[in-house]
C-alpha cells in the first residue's frame, strides 16, 4: 500500500516515515478516457518532480484504465470516486474494491458531499463503503462538511461528530490507509472558500475527535475540500492541521493543478 502523511511534520505509516501533502484531484463526471488521458500524462510530467507533494486524481469510472495505462511506473495516483460494500452483486451501477485494484486504483474517495445531498448516501451507508474499501486495500478518502444551514445554526461541530461517528471506533487498525477531507457544502463549486479561521477550527475539531477515540494514534491527514484554487490555496496550505487539498474545478486544468502543486511545494 502506498503510503501518506500528513502537511509540515513527520507521520510514520506502514513503517515508513515521509512528510508529504496529499492533492487529490477529483475529476467528478468531466473527461471521457481520451481527454482524462491527455491531462494524466501531462501530470506525469509533474508529480516526479515533487518533493514534499503527492498528486492523486480520481477520474469517472470509465476513464480510469485510459488514465491508469498512462500513470503506470510513474508517483501519480489513480482512484475512484466511490465504492460498494460487496465485491460483487445485484448493483446496479456501482463498482467492487476488486474492480478498483484491478483496474490500476489505490484509493477510493467516500462519503463526498454531492453523494450524500445529491443522491442522498446516508452516514450509514457511506460507513459500509468505507469500510469496505480499507477492508479492500484501498487508500480511502473519507468527506465530512456542514451544509450552509448547519453552520449558520452553530451546528457545524456537531455534524462533524455525527458523520464521523460510525467509523471512528472501527478504523484503529486500518488508520494508516485512511484520509480525512473537510468539505463544507457551503463552499463546494460555489467559489466561495471557508475562512482560514473556520478551515483551523474544523481541522482541529475532527483532530479531537479522533483523538478521543484514538488517544495513541496520530490524527490521519486532513484535506481542504471547498473551491480550492490557485488564488486560496496558500494560506490554507499554511495552516499546521491542514495536509493538502481536495480539488474539484481545478483539478480539470493542468496548469492550476501544477499551480496548486507549486504552492505547496514552497508551504
């Protein structure tokens, strides 16, 4: 399994110890296998260069083996933006942890805030996916994030603790394979970006949650998830509880992708 670690200080998983931010670009449903392709092999270009930052994308479904065949050999990470339980079934239109490994993935990403208010993924259900993909081998990126409603509520620390619930007592043994994301709902797609001072609170809160679960366990990374881009980027990269970005929008672009990356290269 490929190993991560978390922004500006040291974290040994699978007994290797590297310091190193995490972009996750998440390509959603944009770029068929020819063009998904073109930008990976450009960034193919990039990644190996990288000393303190590794690139993962998550193309649609059909355009990972195009993606994959390209990134083969190379630092550039391939995943999925989702995943089933099973490993194999009656589902309609989902996708196995084995059909990920097989088709050149090593993450998944779960839990993302269009699954769950768009097509209406229950926290229970987003655990059962989680849970399968660590159980599977892969990598898992698991979103949390308040909706503009929560927050204006005074809610936002509360959610946090009822989505994280659920897998919190269950990912002790698997901790070094998974990646926490903090997207609020509020700022995905909208251009509109959580203030550093939010960003700090929230990183810190999901911190302490797993901290009280977890007493002798390092925190897992924290993503930044919420209109992510060049112009935002580095103050929130700066922040210590803050281990790289979950980029939408910009992930589509090779040159505000690699612009992302030189942000924090130089954080």
């Amino acid at each position: 399994m490929h190993v991560v670690s978390s922004a500006n200080h040291s974290r040994k998983y699978g007994g290797i110890t590297k310091t190193m931010n995490i972009l996750a670009g998440n390509w959603k449903m944009n770029l068929g296998p020819e063009q998904g392709a073109v930008l990976a092999r450009a960034l193919t270009e990039v990644a190996p260069s990288l000393n303190k930052t590794e690139l993962w994308i998550a193309p649609p479904f059909l355009t990972v083996a195009s993606v994959a065949e390209v990134t083969t050999g190379t630092p550039l990470r391939v995943g999925v933006q989702n995943i089933h339980w099973e490993e194999s079934g009656a589902f309609t239109g989902e996708i196995s942890t084995s059909m990920a490994r097989e088709s050149g993935c090593s993450f998944a990403i779960v839990g993302h805030s269009e699954r769950r208010h768009v097509f209406g993924e229950d926290d229970n259900m987003i655990r059962s996916r989680a849970l399968a993909a660590l159980s599977g081998e892969l990598t898992t990126i698991f979103c949390i994030g308040e909706t503009l409603e929560s927050r204006e509520a005074g809610e936002t620390f509360r959610i946090l603790e009822e989505q994280l619930k659920g897998i919190l007592p269950e990912v002790s043994d698997s901790a070094r394979h998974l990646v926490f994301a903090y997207e609020p709902v509020w700022a995905i797609g909208t251009g509109k970006v959580a203030s550093i001072k939010e960003i700090e609170e929230a990183h810190g809160a999901i911190t302490e949650l797993w901290k009280s679960h977890h007493p002798t366990l390092d925190c897992p990374p924290i993503l930044y998830g919420g209109s992510v881009n060049p112009d935002n980027f580095e103050g929130i990269i700066a922040l210590p509880n803050v281990s790289g970005g979950l980029v939408g929008g910009a992930s589509l672009s090779e040159e505000k992708f690699r612009k992302l990356a030189e942000i924090s290269e130089a954080s």
